[in-house]
C-alpha cells in the first residue's frame, strides 16, 4: 500500500467480550455513559457522520440510527446508494458509538444519536486520500430531513504520511463546528516516550483516541507522542 491509500485502524476492545451477557458492556460503564444518560445526555439531536466501510444497515441495534449514508468506494459498482459494509469494521465502529437501548445485543455511549454513514474503505478496508476528502466535504455540506447538520466525525483510519488536501479538509471541518475524533493508529511500541504518528490523528486540530487495556493502563499497541 502506497501513502496515497488509507487503511483501516482496527476497532480493538478488549471489553467487548462480554458483549452478549449484558446489554450496559463494562466499556460503556466504566467510562460513566449511564450517568450521563440520566441527565438526559443519550445524543439524540447530534449526528454523528462515520467514515468507514459503511455499515449493516438492516442491524436490529442500527437501523433506526441511521439518517443517510454515501458510497464513495468501487464497492457495488459504485453505486452511491449503497453504503453497505462488506468488512464489518464499519459496523463495529456504529455499534460502539450508537448501538440503541431497546434490549437487544449490546448499547453504544449515545444510543439516540444519528449516524450518517460515509462509506470511503471497501471490503478490504482500504481507501483513498480522494474518496476521504470527498466524504468530508459532503459531511461538511450535508443537511438532513429535518435541515440537521453533522456535528461529528469519526474516522479509525489513517495515512503513513501527511496529506496538505487532507489537513485542509479537517481544517474546513473544525471550521464549521464540526468535532473531528481520529483513531491514533495501532503502530505503537509500547514506550511512550518515542512518536508515532498517523493521519489525520497527527493534525493538531482533530481529537486523537488511543486505546486502553483491561486495568486502563495505555495498550502497547497504541501510538502515543508528544
């Protein structure tokens, strides 16, 4: 894969493993949501676009989250209207963020947010710069049924490498009040005193995640700088 390509930063959980005893997962309780859901704060009225693989649509935990979607890949001929995920990481990623509470499976942190899904990594969970750029923008420009606006981006993928067409799109973003939340990458060392960068988790003006194990300490795997 050259730099001009995007990759996928794997969803890893540690947690998630118990996602079929209990619908609350000790990920979604140990970072407090269910306290946050009694004040009333569940997302609804914030939309949340995931650009991804695109998701399972017909998900019983999915279906009624999601407001719109868009296929930027070679994916179904390139058909634009469908925006199904042929990967599964996509699906995982609307699961976590959105998941809805209605005692079926599992329940995401904001389980009456919306999701517009950006489907800009194909089956193999490989995309490019264009297709990235491309899908912000519509993030940036898209309105809703009811003239909603994108408050969020989520994007668990990343580049090797800086792109200036890609920075200024998150730039264009952040313009429009738009929150843009970047997996950190999974190239990590385990020693926190070195750097790993990723992109566009490497922008300072986008939210960088990294990913924790089972006691919170920072998994060995994460990339971590300065």
């Amino acid at each position: 894969m050259n730099d001009t390509q995007i990759k996928l930063i794997v969803a890893t959980n540690s947690f998630v493993e118990e996602k079929f005893k209990d619908e609350i997962t000790n990920n979604i309780s140990s970072i407090g949501a269910k306290q946050f859901w009694d004040q009333g704060y569940t997302g609804r009225g914030v939309v949340v676009a995931i650009l991804d693989t695109g998701c399972n649509y017909h998900h019983l935990d999915l279906k009624e989250r999601i407001v719109g979607g868009y296929n930027f890949t070679k994916d179904s001929d390139g058909d634009a209207t469908i925006f199904e995920d042929l990967n599964g990481h996509g699906t995982h990623v609307a699961g976590t963020i959105a998941a809805s509470l209605n005692n079926v499976g599992i329940v995401g942190v904001a389980p009456e947010v919306s999701l517009l899904i950006l489907k800009v990594l194909d089956y193999r969970g490989s995309g490019t710069v264009d297709s990235l750029v491309k899908a912000i923008n519509y993030a940036i420009n898209w309105t809703g049924p009811n003239n909603e606006r994108v408050n969020i981006l989520s994007l668990s993928l990343g580049l090797s490498s800086s792109k200036e067409i890609l920075h200024n799109a998150i730039k264009q973003a952040v313009s429009a009040d738009i929150a843009v939340v970047v997996a950190s990458g999974n190239e990590g060392d385990g020693d926190l005193s070195t750097a790993e960068y990723s992109y566009p988790a490497g922008y300072e003006e986008v939210l960088a995640v990294g990913a924790i194990v089972n006691n919170n300490d920072v998994a060995q795997f994460t990339n971590t700088n300065k």
